[in-house]
C-alpha cells in the first residue's frame, strides 16, 4: 500500500518534468468538450495503456519490443491525422465523413451523442507515446519488475504510477479550459486557438518520433524531480518503500543493539527452488538446524557485493569449525548472469569456497521478499532470522552477531574478531566521500544522463556522435551502436563510450560478441593513458580486452580526487555494455 502512494505521488510530480512537454498538446487539445466526455476518457486510455505497455517491457521479449514499436508508430500517425485536422476544418470535415455516417446511425439506433470513443482512443495514443523521465520512484518500480518479471503487482504500481500523472494534467488541463472558455466567446479567437493547438500536436509528434522525450528532455536539470522524489522515499521509508528502493545501494543495519539480546524476525523460509547449487549437494532448511547461517544474497557483476566478500569469505574461514556456515544465494540482475557457466567461472575466480544457491528464478528471493544486493539474513540455531543488513559496510556489527548467535548454539574458545583485513583489486572498499557519480545503465530501460546530438534509438543500430562537452555525470556513445533495454551493443570496430565521472574507481560490467571471440578496448582519462590511475583490468598504457561477461575495473586513480572525463573505444565489434559502477 505504502508503495502504491510512492508510486502515484511520483506520477504526479511528472507534471513539473520536462517529459511531460511532448503529450501536453494532446491533452490540452480536447479542451473543445467536456472534462467527461473529451480529457477524462483520454486520461484514461493513456494511464491504461501506459501501464499495459510499461508492464510489457518486463517481459522483454522479442515480441514484447514489436508490440510495443508498431504501437507508437501506428500512434504518432493517428495523433499526427489529428493534429492537421486541428489546422485545417476541411481536412477535418474530410476525414471525419465516415465517423459522422457511423455515429449518426448510432444516434438513430440507441439515441445516444457525444461519443467518448475518439477521446479514448486519443488516450491510448498518447500511452503509447508518453516517455516519463525516470527518476527514482519509476526506477524502483521497473526494477522491481526486471527481478520478479511482469506481474498483477507491478501493473497495479505502474497504474498508481500514471494515476498520479493524469491527476496533474486533469488540473493543468482546468487551467487550460478557463483559457480556452475566455476566447470562445469569439469565432477568429478560437480558430487561431484551434489552429494553435494543431501546430502544438504536430511538435509534439515530431520531438517524439525525434526521439527528443527520451533524449533532450531527459537532460534538462532545471525541472529535474529527482531530488524531491527521493525525499519521498526517505519520508516514506518505513520497512516498504525503502526495500524496493535501491536494490545495489545504501546500507540498512536491522542488529540488536549492544548487550540486548537479538530479536527474532521471522523464520528461515524454504530453500527449495534454487536451479542449482555449487560448492555443496542441494541444502534444506531443516538441515540447516543447529548451525547458525548467513545468507548472502549477491549478483557477480554487483560491484557493492563483490567489495562485501572478503569479510565474507573471512568469517566463512574463521567460523566454519565452530558451527557457522554461509550460503551465497545467486540472484542475477542481467541475464547472461543466468547462466550457469559464468557463475561457475566467477565462483571459482572469487575464490568463493562455501555454499552458492543459484536463484535464477528468485524463488529464495521472493520467499524472504528481499530487495537489495548485497543483503545478508543472520539465521541462528534453531532456525529463526536475528538480524539483517542492507548494503555495503557494518561489518563490525555483523561479525559481533555472528559470534553471539554462535554462543548461543554453544560454541566456545571462538577466534579472535577483526584483524587486518587485505582486499585487492574490485574488493577494496569504496572511497565514499570522494564519490560523486552514480550507478548508470546503458540499456534504455534504465538510462539516465545521456547526451549526443542523435537521441537514444531502441533496438537498431544507429550511427551516434560524441557530445561536444559533457556535464559531470553525463555520457556519449560514438560510432554504431544498437541499444537494446539491457545494454548498448557496439556494431562496429572503433566504436566509444565517453564518461564524466567523480571518484577514485570507475567500472563497467562488460560481455564480449556474440560468438564469444575476446574485445580489444583502449581507456584514455582526459586523453591521456591511464598510467598509474590504472585499474586492475587494464594496463597503464590503457589496454586491455573483454574476454567474459563481468564486471572490469577501469580506472583506480593514485592521487587526488576530481572531475575527468573517461574514455573506452573498443578496437573490434560486438562488445556488450551493461552499466558503470563506482568506488
């Protein structure tokens, strides 16, 4: 419920967002009829379709994507019919002839008039068009919808989501009528008003088919509604809206506080439904009696788990001899995450030696209804939950539980805690205060702060040019490129993606051609090698290749901290890029 409310007053912030400008015309150009009878029913058919369509993204099929193509090009030529029949009375008359012979039959047969059906179908056009900036609510909800797939929930959330819209616009469009009502009263004033609005109809078909609401409008800051929306998570935080928040960021510690005795919150639920196990035979919860477990809920690629592992695989190897045991539970963001392999591979690569549940289908997932990577369960000996922790750090905290459940069970003369701890690489913890750029995803189901001359194009290769400068957390693609919901993919050799980013590391999930054949890419920063600001996967003259689907580290920069602009060209086709991380 509490998300619901996050979600419907997320929509109705859209109307001070600058995508909310492509399908204004739309609706202000019913202001000729009633509220009932022209923009309630066009509200409607928008906020339906809206969710219709946003709930088949989840799917993210083939088909799904055609469904979805072919319904706003068939929307932008009806909406475009539209907007020249609102210039010209004649071509209006014209293509109306038809309608009129049809409507005047159904006034003979059932007395009926002022039929609600073009505004409808007006509004299902306008939901096939509408493109919401996505800030942090509608990124929370379509996450949600990657992880558990299309479902009643997130159509409902999705509904909240354009319910709030059309509220908004339903009162912008009450504004817009008394307008419209002062220059009724004269026949020229309303022809210029009417012709006004078919001019406005035809811009906002043409920024769309441009492409300009999921590109230009997208980088505007002075409307950005970001900052407000995430006050309303926090204000509204609770236990709900801040668990399907942000699944890869912030850090929620649930622990008992010191000298009391940890609460009980729940029992360990089924373990049944992993694909498949690794490092041990399929394990159930009741063999799990008598042994205090932590389960750790992790993705490979997931640049905040992997810098939770060394304490991980510590606590494994200190506490495995005195009844402690971890069960990693792989439960995969991206779908080449889903494969079997790669898991094995990473695994193995990580050095990971106790237990991992492969959750491809997130039924352990669902059955603790978790939201975040990395999260970690504390489980004690008879079975029940006694803490939690969302997020990266608390790691002192954790371990003291650790050791108080395990005393508990009845374990003495336990080691020694803490101790000097040696990450490398992607495992050294972040430098948070010198962290200023966001997680950002290449996939147009998830972009934000794109910038180019050519709009961000869906699923066909399109040639894009790098922007001629770049705002702090803005990126560019250069070269030909096919962005697909997921990842950008490069269509051809020399093909670049260029960042500007704030922190000391930089990473990016990364997956070679399709015939699997390793990608060669060079990094500059600020045009220059990397030298010693190198990352772990490069060397210092900026080479190296993308051999398997993970997550590369880029850059780790040696000295101080500031803004630069990061660059990857890739010196052969096919490369796949997922997301930046950074550290």
């Amino acid at each position: 419920m509490l998300l619901a409310v996050l979600a419907f007053l997320g929509g109705a912030l859209t109307i001070i967002s600058p995508c909310i400008l492509p399908v204004l015309p739309f609706v202000f150009a019913r202001q000729d009829r009633s509220f009932l009878r022209g923009t309630l029913p066009l509200l409607a058919g928008m906020a339906v379709t809206f969710a219709l369509i946003a709930t088949l993204a989840a799917v993210g099929g083939a088909w799904a994507v055609r469904v979805n193509s072919l319904g706003r090009l068939a929307a932008l030529v009806l909406l475009a019919v539209f907007g020249v029949a609102l210039l010209s009375k004649a071509f209006a008359e014209w293509i109306a002839r038809p309608f009129v012979a049809l409507g005047n039959r159904l006034i003979e047969r059932q007395g009926a008039s002022d039929s609600v059906l073009p505004s409808a179908l007006l509004g299902v056009a306008t939901g096939f068009l509408w493109a919401p900036c996505a800030g942090p609510i509608l990124g929370l909800i379509l996450t949600g919808a990657a992880i558990s797939g299309p479902s009643a929930r997130t159509s409902l959330l999705l509904l909240a989501y354009a319910l709030g819209a059309i509220c908004s616009l339903a009162l912008a469009t009450f504004a817009g009528a008394r307008v419209y009502r002062a220059f009724k009263s004269s026949l020229q004033a309303t022809d210029w008003v009417r012709r006004g609005l078919g001019v406005a109809v035809l811009a906002g078909v043409v920024a769309i088919a441009l492409g300009w609401d999921t590109g230009l409008l997208t980088r505007l800051s002075f409307a950005s509604t970001n900052h407000v929306e995430q006050s309303l998570i926090e204000a509204l935080h609770g236990e709900g809206a801040n668990k399907a928040a942000g699944a890869t960021q912030g850090a929620i510690t649930k622990t008992s506080a010191p000298g009391a005795v940890p609460p009980v919150e729940g029992e360990l639920p089924s373990l049944d439904g992993a694909t498949a196990w690794l490092n041990s035979a399929p394990l159930s919860a009741q063999q799990l009696r008598g042994k205090v477990v932590l389960i750790d809920f992790w993705t490979y690629s997931c640049i905040n788990c992997l810098r939770t592992l060394p304490y991980l695989k510590v606590w494994y190897e200190r506490y495995k001899d005195y009844g402690f045991l971890i069960i990693g539970v792989h439960a995969p963001e991206f779908a080449f995450e889903k494969d079997e392999a790669n898991v094995r591979r990473a695994v193995a690569d990580l050095g990971i030696r106790y237990p991992v549940a492969i959750d491809n289908d997130y039924a352990i997932w669902r059955a603790f209804d978790n939201q975040y990577w990395p999260a970690h369960y504390f489980i004690d000996a008879n079975g029940r939950i006694r803490g939690h922790h969302f997020g990266e750090g608390g790691y002192q905290e954790s371990e003291e539980l650790i050791r108080e459940l395990l005393g508990e069970a009845g374990a003495k003369n336990l080691p020694a805690a803490g101790g000097v701890l040696k990450a490398q690489g992607i495992e050294v913890a972040p430098d948070m205060p010198d962290v200023a750029s966001p997680e950002t995803y290449l996939g147009y189901e998830r972009a934000t702060n794109f910038a180019s001359p050519v709009a961000l194009r869906h699923d066909r290769a399109t040639e894009y040019r790098l922007a001629a400068a770049l705002a702090l957390n803005q990126w560019s693609l250069g070269g030909r490129w096919i962005v697909t919901p997921e990842f950008a993919q490069a269509a051809t050799a020399g093909s670049e993606i260029v960042f500007r980013f704030h922190a000391r590391d930089l990473h990016l999930v990364l997956g070679p051609s399709a015939d699997g054949h390793p990608v060669r890419f060079r990094v500059r920063i600020d045009g220059r090698e990397p030298g010693p600001d190198h990352g772990a996967d490069v060397d210092e003259h900026g080479e190296g290749s993308v051999g398997a689907e993970r997550l590369y580290q880029l850059i780790r920069q040696s000295g101080s901290i500031g803004d630069h602009t990061f660059s990857i060209q890739f010196l052969d086709a096919g490369v796949r890029a997922y997301s930046f991380t950074f550290g």
